[in-house]
C-alpha cells in the first residue's frame, strides 16, 4: 500500500510552473480589463459630445421658430433698421458677414434673445440662443401697377446660434420666412 503513494512528487519537487502561468493569464486579463474601461470611457465622452452637439441644434431650432413666431405675430411690416439692437435689420446688411464665426459679444449687440430676456428659460443649455432677423425684400403679387402699396410678400431672413451644454457646442442654423402683409 505504500507504494502507491509514493508516486506522488513530494513538495520538495514542485518549481511553480502553476504560478507562473496563473501569474501571466491574470496579466492578460488585466491588460484586457484597461482596454476595455478605456474604450467604455471613449464612448461615454462621445455621447457626451453627441448630446451636447444635439442641445446647441435643438436651441438654435426654438430660436428660429421664436423668430418666425415673433414675424408671424406682427400686424404691420417691421421697420428694418440698421444699428443694433434691433428687431428687424435692413436688407443686405450683413452681406459679407460670417455669422458663424462672429463671437458671443457681437450675437450680444446684434441678436434678441430666446424668449424674455435676461431669463434663462432653457436649462440644459449653457445660455439661450440668439437670432438676427434680416429683411431680404419684397415681392408683389401682381406685376400690375396700381394706386397704393401693392399687396405682397416680405421675405425674412433668420439667423439663430444656440449654445449646448457647455461653449465647444455651437450650432448657426438660418432659415428663410415669407409673411404677407
């Protein structure tokens, strides 16, 4: 009977070779366990960026539907002018401006706020957006000269910036508006 159990290796000749191999797979595993979380913190921060870029283009959209809103609303043609701040600018008066590239001090001179300003009435955003509104012209609906203001319609130009969460997320969107009056 106790030759049987000699043919078991004693503990004096063990050299770790299972040591060493469960040393090396939790290396690996390691190793994988950092790409990954590195890879889930990648894609977390673009849904972040992509969320952020989707406030600033919902903002800007309310600001130009504010603006079309506040045309839509007007019983008589706005008088454009041309020093801010203004509702209604005259025609051509930004031509040869980049709207897009103009900082957040002229869209402050120049644009009218969302809403009532100086209130903040959308929270997710860093501040609320802004809009020009420029008169491109108008155009009769008759090509008959008569007597009086020949009836017609006046064509708007509408310029918002919406700002998302925070200032690297900018969105310039523009619209064209027709309103007969």
């Amino acid at each position: 009977m106790t030759a049987s159990f000699r043919s078991c290796q004693s503990p004096k000749r063990q050299r770790g070779a299972i040591l060493v191999v469960s040393l090396i797979l939790l290396l690996v595993m390691t190793v994988l366990a950092l790409a990954v979380s590195q890879s889930s913190r990648m894609q977390e921060r673009m849904t972040g960026n992509v969320r952020d870029s989707d406030l600033s283009f919902q903002a800007a959209e309310a600001s130009l539907r504010d603006a079309e809103d506040f045309l839509w609303r007007q019983t008589n043609q706005p008088i454009p002018c041309s020093t801010a701040p203004c509702s209604v600018y005259q025609k051509d008066w930004f031509n040869g401006i980049d709207l897009r590239t103009q900082t957040q001090s002229w869209w402050n001179d120049k644009g009218k706020e969302y809403g009532v300003a100086g209130t903040k009435e959308l929270t997710e955003v860093k501040r609320d957006p802004q809009v020009v509104i420029e008169e491109l012209g108008f155009t009769p609906f008759s090509l008959t000269v008569g007597r009086g203001v020949p009836a017609g319609r006046t064509f708007y130009r509408n310029t918002a910036r919406g700002v998302g969460g925070t200032d690297s997320a900018q969105t310039v969107l523009e619209s064209t508006f027709t309103r007969p009056y």
